[in-house]
C-alpha cells in the first residue's frame, strides 16, 4: 500500500488523491461536496460528512492518542535507535514550527485525541520544551500530556515542565550497569538518569515508567536487577521486545521475547501478581509481591496487540504514521504550507487512517521493510 506525501492540489475546491495498489483503486475527498468516496473496482459509497465523529479505522479501533516527535536531535546514540554512522537531520526549514505544532495539536484535539505523548529524538533537546508543554496541555481536549526522555538532561527541567502541565513520564533505561550504558548508547550518563528517576518520585510522577529495550547477550541477565528496582520505588520497568528499525542491526537472535523474560522472573520470585492493564495499553502488568512497583512486557513482536491500537504519530517533519512499522506516511507539514484549511486537514487525516492495516507484518518481514530508523520517528 502506497500513501503518497505529494498533495495534488488545484485552487479551491480541489480533491485529494491517495493510491492503494492492494485495491487496486482510489479513494479521495473532494472540499466542493464534503463527501468521502471510495472507488475500488468500479464500486462506489458515498458518506455524508459528520461533524468531528471519532477518529476510527476500517476495523472499528478508535484513534485517541497521538504521539509527537519535537526533534531529530538526541544528545545519545542507542544502538537500537540510531545506526552507528548516524543519520542525515532535516533543516530547521523543513521541521514544523511551534505555530504549525500547536494547530495541528488543536485540530487533532477537535477530532477526539485526548493524550499527547511528546517524544524525539530527545525532547529535552528544544529550548522551548516548556512553553510546547504549557501550549499542548491548555489545548481544549487534551486531559494528559507525557512524554518519553532519556532523562540524561531532564533534571534540570523538570519541575518547571512538571508546573507547565506535564502530567506523565517515560524515561528510556537499558542497563543499570555504567560500562553497559556507555557501550549501548555511545555516550556516559547512567548516573544522570538515576538521579532524574529520584527527581521524578519526588514530583509525584507515580507510576514512573522506565522502558528497558531487551536484548539477547547485553540485558538479559539483568531483568531480576530491574524487577529488584521496583522493591522500593513506584516504577513501572517496562521490558520492551527489540523491534527491527532501519540501520539498528536488530536480528531474531538479538531478541528476548516477553515470555522469556517473564519465565525468568518467575523461577527468582515464584508467583507473579498480575495487575489490570488499560483497555488500549500496550503491556502486560504483574507486580512481585512484596515490591511497591511493577512490571510490564510489552511483547509487539510475539505477541503484537494491534487489535487494540488507538496510536498516530506525528514526526518532526510533520510526517503522519497510522502505524509505527508501516512505511506509510502523509505529509501534514505540506498541507498546512499549501494553505489547507482545518476541514481538509481533517479528511487527509481520516483518509490515511483508513488504509492503516489489521496488523503490521511479521517480524522478519518487518526487517527486510524499509522504515525511517527510530530516531526520524519518534519514541
């Protein structure tokens, strides 16, 4: 399936073009009838517009949860992020601006998104990280705004993003081990992430999440060290499969499945509590008992839950994914420079949710795909 990013535009009323070689037809929405109209094969269907209905797909998921890369930047080099020779940034010119950011935000918020996630590259990165925070969170709509760190130059900031309106934070933590994180992301600063962990409790980020990315014959001999971090403190340490991105390197042999990590848990502590999971969330929980945090498996490679996904993401660029893995994007950027009003924004941005598939492909598939690697779009 191709979703072009080039926008065929005449003086208004103008349509929208947007193939799909799997149907072998189009689909498009015309500004001068507010319609919708598929053509697959010669069959059409006519849909009157709705004011604002909810952002759903083909198969019913309901899209309430946007995630917002600010930046290509990273002050770190994580093997399972960046390749080692690094990659090409855009220039400033071809990122969204602060304005473009913040109308896309509200409009996303017209159309049902009730969390934003902020990530990067690493977020901390932008000078005005706090006024994007105060802006996303006094958006009409939004009732929580996250985002995900590396926490190595966070500290320093976070109380005033916490006053800001941030209200939810991931911090990105592979090993506990100092030579371990210096050879994984290519630079020192584990001393700095544990002490922005402290910080973060103390600013009643409860659950702090921790994603722990892991990887065969690097991490796994320290899941037992990571379930002992949440004996005392109200972490959630989120073991993540390491998932196939360009110029990561990623090979099955690499990968820990969830289970895996899971049955080795269980032979140290015996039973495992399970704990309720948000009907949309992407791990499962358990809690050893006795500790005061908990455990999470978020197992997108072996047992993916994209019956469930109610994500979009949003690059640096203004590229639109409706699926992490999927190659797929719309350039909203260039909408917004054509002078696209907020009506045929709204129909671009339905249009792509439409083709966004039942499930992303295997994961051998996945690492023979072509994808931006991680970094270009957004933990």
């Amino acid at each position: 399936m191709i979703l072009c990013r080039q926008l065929f535009m005449t003086r208004a009323p103008f349509s929208v073009v947007i193939k799909n070689t799997q149907l072998k037809g189009y689909s498009w929405y015309s500004e001068s009838s507010r319609r919708y109209t598929n053509n697959v094969n010669g069959h059409s269907k006519n849909q009157s517009k709705v004011e604002n209905p909810p952002l759903m797909d083909l198969l019913g998921r309901k899209h309430d949860y946007l995630r917002i890369s600010l930046t290509e930047r990273c002050n770190l080099r994580c093997q399972y992020c960046m390749p080692a020779e690094g990659v090409p940034l855009c220039g400033r010119n071809e990122l969204l601006s602060r304005d473009e950011l913040s109308r896309l935000v509200r409009l996303f918020a017209t159309l049902g998104v009730r969390k934003v996630r902020l990530t990067g590259g690493e977020p901390t990165l932008r000078s005005d990280l706090a006024d994007v925070v105060r802006e996303v969170a006094a958006t009409d709509g939004i009732t929580t705004v996250a985002m995900t760190s590396n926490g190595v130059a966070l500290a320093r900031r976070l109380p005033a993003l916490r006053r800001a309106g941030l209200g939810a934070l991931n911090l990105s933590l592979d090993t506990l081990r100092a030579d371990r994180y210096e050879r994984m992301a290519r630079r020192p600063g584990l001393r700095k992430v544990l002490a922005c962990v402290d910080l973060a409790l103390q600013l009643d980020y409860r659950p702090l999440k921790i994603n722990t990315v892991l990887m065969k014959g690097f991490n796994d001999d320290e899941i037992c060290d990571f379930a002992e971090f949440t004996k005392d403190k109200d972490v959630e340490v989120r073991f993540i499969e390491f998932m196939p991105f360009s110029g990561n390197a990623w090979a099955d042999a690499r990968l820990v499945p969830g289970d895996e990590a899971l049955a080795a848990l269980r032979k140290r502590y015996g039973d495992l509590l399970p704990l309720a999971a948000p009907s949309c969330g992407t791990a499962s929980l358990w809690r050893v008992p006795g500790h005061v945090g908990r455990l999470g498996f978020i197992s997108s490679m072996t047992r993916p839950f994209c019956g469930s996904c109610n994500r979009l993401r949003l690059t640096a660029d203004g590229g639109l994914k409706v699926c992490l893995f999927g190659a797929d994007e719309l350039s909203l950027r260039d909408a917004l420079r054509a002078g696209v009003s907020d009506d045929d924004l709204s129909a671009l941005v339905r249009a792509a949710l439409r083709r966004k598939r039942p499930q992303h492909a295997g994961m051998r598939e996945l690492a023979r795909a072509k994808n931006r690697p991680m970094i270009l779009i957004g933990g």
